[in-house]
C-alpha cells in the first residue's frame, strides 16, 4: 500500500509495531524514532528508512510537523522476494543514497498518476536490495577520514569543491578519496554532491522560492544546470514536482487500485494507497 501521511504539527505516538514491512520517506518536517533495543534515528526531509515487519517503535514528530510517503510491503511479496529482503532490522538512508532516490523517484510517479504495478514493484525490488546492501555498507568498518568527507560534503555540497580540497580537509590522498568514495558509496564525489543540492532544491521548492535562486543557493551553475540534474535524479523537471506537490496538498494526488486495475482520482489522503501484492 502506497499512502501519504500528514502530521499538522508536533505529537508524540506511543509505542507500536507494525505487522508488514514498510518504507517511508519524509517529504516535509523531521521525527524522530526509537526502538526497544534502545536505538533512536532522527528523520530530515527526502531521507528514507526500510523497516521489517513487527519491528516496535514509539515516534516524536517535529514542532512544525511532518509529512510522509510510506509504501507497504505485505508478507507473500517479501517472501517472494525473499533474496533481496535485508536483515531484520532497521535500515536509515540518507538522500545521498541509492535507496532514497528510488523511493524519491516512486514518489514522483505516485503524484503524477503513473505509478503502475509494473513500475512500483520494480522500484521497491530495487529498494529491499540497496536497503540490504546499506546495512552490509554500515557494518563494515571504514575510517575517521571516511566520515569527515561527509560530514564535509553535508555542510558545503552549495560550495564548488574540487576533489584536492576535499582530500586535504579529510586529510588523505585525492586518489585514495576518489577510489574509496566510489567503492562504498557506488557513486563519484561530483554526484553525490548535486544529491546533496537536489535534496535542498526539494525543500526548496515546497516554500516556493524561485527556480533560477534555488539554482544559485544549492549550487548549480544555473538554472538549465539545475533542471537537468534534478530531472535525472528525480524523473521530474522542478517546474513540474512542484506542481505535483500543489496538487497533493490540494487534494489531487492520484492512486492505483489493483483491484480495479485503473488509476484515480484520490478523494481524501486516505485513499491515495494501494496494497503492493504483486
């Protein structure tokens, strides 16, 4: 079942557990999580956690609220798919992930009616196998440098960095960097970096600001730079998921139910959902 989920302001839901398995991604606010093992994740617009089935949590929504894209997985699916099902535990990703742009692309193509059968399968297949492959990624060892790279990269993807000044910041070879960076992350510096600028253009766009300034503040070129990146990262030209995202808060979103086989109109947020069984 794909649904958006809105939280008008700050709540706190008690402790609860989920019978299916389920991925949600913030669009809007933050909310923090915590488990009974005693971890706790904080939640910032357009990242994305995997949840397994029966997995008990208790949420604390943010002060201005929070708005999500949660996508069901029931039973018969997973088992079906079991191979690519990750550990049972959760799995956190960040927008610079794999796993976040997919669930961002799933998005995009839940507001814009297209979401079919065919495409939201193959998208949560990908999915349950990049949240497999993060969970592998985050317990392996990496080292002190890894991390100042990215708290780097989180705090200055608006900057032109070049690889050299990347290196001396997190003191080690630029090679070195390149070859590490790619190898765990399955992505270059330069575009995990206009990730980090799409995910701010997102944040962006839902307050409105103009297109050619969102360009210049997340650090693209120019605007006709900007719109490239952002369609191919998220299907979408940022003219048009903005436009999306109007509708959505107007009422319009678009839903399929496969037991009608058709696409429609959603009445209410409540009914912008479908059950993934296929």
């Amino acid at each position: 079942m794909m649904s958006a989920i809105h939280h008008g302001g700050a709540r706190n839901l008690p402790r609860h557990s989920h019978e299916a398995a389920f991925i949600s991604l913030v669009m809007r606010g933050n909310y923090r999580e915590q488990f009974v093992q005693g971890r706790t994740i904080e939640y910032k617009p357009f990242t994305v956690g995997y949840h397994p089935p029966g997995m008990t949590h208790k949420d604390e929504v943010g002060v201005n609220g929070v708005d999500f894209f949660n996508i069901e997985i029931n039973h018969s699916f997973l088992n079906r798919n079991a191979e690519y099902v990750p550990v049972n535990s959760i799995v956190p990703g960040e927008f610079g992930t794999e796993l976040a742009l997919l669930a961002t692309r799933l998005y995009t193509a839940f507001l814009s009616g297209d979401a079919t059968p065919l495409t939201t399968e193959s998208l949560v297949l990908e999915m349950l196998a990049e949240a497999a492959q993060i969970k592998h990624i985050h317990d392996t060892p990496h080292s002190a440098w890894l991390d100042r790279t990215m708290e780097l990269l989180h705090a200055r993807y608006h900057e032109s960095l070049t690889v050299h000044e990347v290196a001396k910041e997190a003191d080690v070879h630029p090679v070195h960097l390149s070859r590490v960076f790619r190898a765990r992350h399955k992505q270059t510096l330069g575009e995990y970096v206009n990730k980090l600028r799409v995910r701010q253009a997102i944040i962006s766009l839902q307050d409105g600001e103009d297109l050619a300034e969102i360009a210049i503040n997340t650090g693209f070129f120019d605007q006709s730079h900007f719109s490239r990146v952002f369609k191919h990262t998220t299907g979408s030209t940022p003219a048009k998921f903005r436009e999306m995202m109007i509708g959505k808060r107007n009422g319009n979103e678009r839903y399929f139910d496969f037991s009608m086989g058709r696409s429609s109109r959603a009445q209410s947020k409540n009914d912008a959902s479908y059950m993934l069984t296929a």
